[in-house]
C-alpha cells in the first residue's frame, strides 16, 4: 500500500514517516467515507489538532501541530511551503478542487482554538515548549483559496505554497515561545503577533493549554490547562481574573474543552495521563460566574484523594466533593482559601 504524501511538500521528498493526519469527509447520504486531505507525521507528537466549522461561513478550519523536532530546530511552522504549525481552512463545498487556505502560521501545537459567537474572531490555545502557554486573537479574514492547478503553477516555479490573497498571522514559534524569545536565528516572512494573554508553567504549575472558550457574551476567555487548572482572561480589560488555579486534584488531567449551541462549556478529564485507560469523564462547568469562588464544577471525584463517587459536599460552598468528612478536613488548609 502505498503511503500517502503531503501535497505541499517538495516533489521527490520521502519523507521516513511516522503515521499520518487524516481530513476525512463522511457522506451522509452515500454512507461512504472519504480522505480528501492528508498530512505525513515523522513523529507521535504535534500532530493535527484541533476542527471546527466556522459560523461565519461554515468554511472548515483545521489546527495542525509542528511535528517536531522538540526544541530550536523545529523551524517547519515558519515556512509557508509546508502544512506543518498551521491554522488552515477548507471550503467545503469544493473540497476536490481546492486546496487549504493558509490563515496562521507560527504555532508549535496548537491543540484547541474556538470562535466567537458570530464567527468574527477565533481564540487559538498554543502549547509551549518549557516555560509559556499562549492564546492569540486570529481575525478570519475574507478568503479565496488557491486551486490545486494554482498550487502546482506556484511549485514549479518555486513560489511558495498554500498562499491566499490575504495576509495570514504568525504565531512566532520557534522564534518566540510567547513573549519570550527561543531561536532568534530562525527567519520569519511576517511580522510575529503578541499573544493576547500567556501564562507561566513555574508561577502556576502549568504545563500545557488544553482548551479555550468565549463565555460571558464573548467577552471573556475560560481556559484550561492539562494539569487541572481553569483560568478565566477579561477580553475588554485585557487582565486576568482568574488563576489559573487548580480545580482537579494532581493525578486527573484535562485533555480538552468544548462548547455546545446553547454556550454551556464542558470539560474532557482522566486520571490517565496518556491515551489509555477508562477513566474519561465529562464535566460541566457552571456558567457565567462573575467571581472565581462564583465557578463550580459537576465533578464527582473527591477533591483531596481523586476516589470516584465523591458525596459529602463542602459546607462552606457547595461546590466540591469529599469521600468523607476526614477528606475534607485534610483539604482544608487549601480549599479553605479557595472558598473562604
């Protein structure tokens, strides 16, 4: 079987693959199934993200990650040539024709990004290297994608590919891991963009950036960090008001976030920090709050020791659960502040 290839990567390159990200189009009435879209991975990490339809125009936005190597030399996400630390979009009625339309490029793996209510503005949550975690502010702009006869005219004259007629953003990686600068020897095309907000994996026990979403009519971000935390930015003010701050005890992480028609934001969690294991559960976050101690969380795993099926609740707040009374009482020189 022949493997697939990258269609925006030079011709005659082979590159030793991993595995591969798949665009796959299900159609409903045919009950068929087709690849329309195919992204070679040399490594298991940073690879295609997240998807989502916008609800500007219904166009279908893709995330994809650098895939590696970790580090200064992973400098693909600055090369508009390749699909690699990339934001693209697909129409999706002309999926056969047209190829991607390049939007952002810079990320080092953009694991979750969200839009706005009318589709005007996207949030994207990029996970950093050792020391930042980054959410920038992308516009989606009006697109006309290039056809793939266009993409082959552009190759054979050694133009760049994946090109639309609008400016695109860059995220900065690997020159920049937020604010801070990484490999500064790395060229960049385009100017790189600041994020809108970053946080620091020493000041908060953070690790990676797992999920964000517009909530309070869009004018704040809730966000969430692998380890546990939640943290909440003010859009209009540019301050953070909460956190982020730990909501799930050590050992349960957060793998993603989602938003469903109505606005309500769920949370993805397991006490298995890889892909295996049976211990996803889903979460509703208790929206809108205007304080921190304002949030709960549908949460039934004890706060201190993380057992399942948690009943006796804090008599302070209401809001988190305890296997007992000595569960609680341990937890007190900690949720005591939280709650107060």
């Amino acid at each position: 079987m022949a493997l697939p290839t990258d269609p925006f990567s030079p011709e005659g390159e082979e590159p030793q693959l991993d595995h591969t990200s798949q665009l796959i189009v299900h159609t409903r009435t045919e009950q068929q199934a087709e690849v329309i879209w195919d992204l070679p991975q040399t490594n298991f990490f940073h690879n295609g993200g997240t998807v989502h339809f916008s609800p500007l125009d219904g166009s279908l936005y893709v995330a994809t990650g650098d895939d590696g190597p970790q580090g200064k030399g992973a400098t693909r996400p600055q090369d508009s040539s390749n699909s690699y630390g990339k934001i693209l979009n697909f129409k999706i009625d002309q999926l056969q024709r047209e190829g991607p339309a390049l939007i952002a490029l810079g990320f080092r793996n953009p694991w979750s990004f969200t839009f706005s209510k009318d589709g005007h503005h996207m949030l994207v949550g990029d996970v950093g290297f050792h020391r930042r975690e980054s959410v920038y502010a992308v516009s989606p702009p009006e697109i006309t994608h290039p056809t793939k006869e266009a993409q082959k005219r552009r190759r054979a004259r050694g133009l760049p590919l994946l090109r639309p007629n609008v400016e695109y953003y860059n995220a900065g990686w690997p020159i920049f891991e937020g604010t801070l600068p990484f490999a500064e020897n790395v060229r960049a095309d385009h100017p790189p963009i600041a994020p809108i907000f970053e946080y620091d994996h020493e000041e908060t026990g953070g690790s990676a950036i797992t999920g964000v979403a517009f909530v309070d009519r869009d004018s704040k971000v809730l966000f969430c960090d692998y380890t546990g935390l939640l943290g909440l930015f003010d859009l209009e003010t540019s301050t953070m008001i909460m956190g982020p701050v730990r909501v799930f005890p050590l050992g349960h992480y957060i793998k993603g976030m989602m938003k469903d028609s109505l606005g309500q934001v769920y949370l993805t969690v397991s006490q298995s920090a890889g892909l295996q294991g049976n211990t996803g559960t889903l979460y509703r976050v208790h929206l809108p709050f205007s304080e921190p101690q304002d949030m709960s969380i549908d949460i039934s795993v004890c706060k201190y020791c993380g057992e399942p099926q948690a009943t006796y609740r804090c008599s302070t707040c209401d809001k988190v659960v305890y296997c007992n009374v000595q569960c609680a009482t341990e937890d007190t020189p900690v949720h005591g502040e939280e709650c107060g």
